[in-house]
C-alpha cells in the first residue's frame, strides 16, 4: 500500500432529506471547517429552491463552497466538480455535504482510465468537445423520439455498467455511452484495468433514518419547497430561455413542474410525481453510499432524524465527534 500521505477530509452523506445540511453547518462551526456542497443541481446558479441551496442564514454561519459555479445552459461533469474540490482542498481540509454520491467518488478516487479524466470529458482539445457535443446531440434527439433507448444502446455495449445504471436516469447513461466511444471498449473494462485509488482520507458520516419516517420528511420538505415558490422559480427560468434541452432543467423537481408549466401535467400531479421520484431517488442514494465509495478510511453510521428540530445535535454526536477530530488531525486513520 502507498504511504503517501493523503489530504483528509469529512463528507456527511446521506439520502435527500435527511438533515445533512443541519449536522453539516452545525459541525462545521465546531471544526472551523467550510462547507464543500456536493449536489449536482446546486451547481447551477438560479436553481435554489429545488435543489435546497443553503440560504443566506446558513451561508451566514459557515462558508459554503462549491455553489453557484455555472449558469443553467453549462455543462458540468463529475470530473469538473473534482477540479473544483481539490482547488478548495488546497486551502486545507473541508467538510463535504451532498446527495451526489457520484461527484464525492469522482473527488475521493482517482479514475485515470474510466472517468472522469477522459477523451473529451472536461479540460481537452476543441475537436474532442465537439465530438462528444455531437455525440450527446445525437442520441439525446434518439432519446426524445424513444425513452430508453440510451441505456439500452449502453446494455448492448456495456452490459456491466448499465446494471449499476438506473434505466431512468439518462445523464448517467449516456456518459457511459460516450466513455464507451472515447476509449472503444466497454468503460467497465478499463475501470477494471485500472481500478481506482484513494485521492483523499474520507471520513464518512452516512445518515441512515428510517425509510419510513424519511419518505414522510420528502412529502414535507415537497410541500415546503412549493410554499416558498418552487413554481416561479422555475417559471422565472423558463421565460430565461432554460428548458429541457438543458442538463440542469432535467434535475428531480425541476422536470415535472416544466412538464405542468408546458400543459403536459396538472400542478397535483406534478407535485405527486416529484414526492414519489424523490423518494425512489433516496432509496438510490441508500444503496450507492453503502456500496458504491470505495473504502473510506472513516465510517459512522447515524440512524437519528436530524432533521427534526427537537433533536439535540450536542448530544446526537457526543459519542463520535472525538472520533471526527482525531481523524481530521491525522491522530487515527
């Protein structure tokens, strides 16, 4: 095993709605850290209130990185986001807080041979982004005229790295398309040649609430996201010309209430259907943080609903926090 030493860093995860935010801001105080936002939606400038983009209470307490860093029409892959985490990390250890499992693995872990550094993925010459601008082009339009077809092109090609693929969800499917193309080999075969390394000690603290009680906190936060005005915030970026054609304006919540803004869904049935997506989407993040982050030099498992205002975070994190601080000062591993 290497003996390099390796930058540390905290990342609170969890499923949507789980209380991250609030153990996250609260820990952050104590450990003098900033908040390293880890949500592929809150990247996006003008998508705050679908994707809970820590308001300026919040902001005000802590500092929060890794926030508003491209317009609505960007593109912004796992391996941007890793760039952008490792130029804050440079300043010193950060307390990473998100959903996006896959951006903390592309942070976590090197993938020299898969993803993210790859033939025409982020930084690379001008005629390898316009051959996956293309390629992207192509097959959304295939994707538009029959659901399904891109994660079915990518089972043909790459049987292994679709199963890991929700068949619904199309941003992931077609990247592992293209990486398929850029390196003409099914991409699980080369992540298996080259299989990934640890970029960073990550101490993990995974909120694990009752599913049950969690998918009543979904419904909650929903009702509450429409309240504050999730409707005019995605009506706003409509008439700025933002819509499906765009990567952001297909995120969780964002969809349904441009499917009701275009005429295809009522306001009910919009609201029903982002409360049942988002609950299959926590059910997903479950899965992935158990399964999918490598071996993380830290694990503490918190099955509390943090979110709930009547629970004590002194005394919730009484029995690990020593724990967190000897790891972050590189007292344990």
């Amino acid at each position: 095993m290497s003996e390099e030493v390796l930058p540390r860093a905290l990342a609170i995860v969890g499923p949507t709605a789980s209380g991250k935010s609030r153990l996250a801001v609260w820990l952050a105080e104590r450990l003098a850290l900033p908040v390293l936002c880890c949500d592929s939606v809150q990247v996006y400038r003008r998508l705050d209130i679908g994707s809970a983009k820590p308001g300026p209470e919040l902001q005000g307490r802590v500092p929060h990185r890794l926030i508003d860093l491209v317009e609505p029409d960007a593109e912004f892959s796992a391996g941007d986001y890793a760039a952008a985490a490792h130029a804050e990390l440079a300043h010193g250890p950060g307390l990473f807080c998100g959903g996006t499992g896959f951006y903390l693995r592309a942070a976590g872990w090197t993938h020299s041979g898969g993803e993210p550094e790859v033939a025409g993925d982020g930084p690379g010459s001008e005629v390898e982004g316009a051959a996956r601008a293309a390629f992207t082009a192509l097959w959304e339009g295939r994707e538009r005229e029959s659901a399904g077809v891109v994660h079915a092109a990518l089972s043909r090609v790459d049987p292994e790295t679709a199963r890991a693929i929700h068949p619904r969800n199309v941003v992931r499917a077609l990247r592992a398309l293209w990486l398929c193309e850029a390196h003409a080999q099914p991409v699980s075969r080369v992540r298996e040649a080259d299989p990934p390394r640890p970029r960073l000690a990550l101490g993990l603290v995974m909120l694990e609430p009752d599913p049950a009680v969690l998918a009543r906190a979904i419904d909650t936060r929903c009702d509450e996201m429409m309240r504050s005005g999730f409707l005019a915030e995605v009506e706003m970026l409509r008439r700025a010309g933002y819509d499906a054609r765009h990567k952001s304006m297909r995120s969780l919540g964002y969809r349904q209430l441009l499917d009701h803004l275009e005429g295809h869904l009522s306001l009910a049935d919009a609201v029903a259907a982002i409360k049942l997506a988002t609950r299959h989407y926590a059910r997903r993040q479950r899965t992935f943080f158990r399964h999918q982050l490598g071996t993380a030099a830290m694990r503490i498992s918190v099955t509390t609903p943090l979110w709930e205002s009547g629970v004590d975070l002194s005394r919730e994190t009484g029995a690990w926090l020593p724990r967190v601080e000897a790891f972050l000062s590189g007292a344990s591993s």
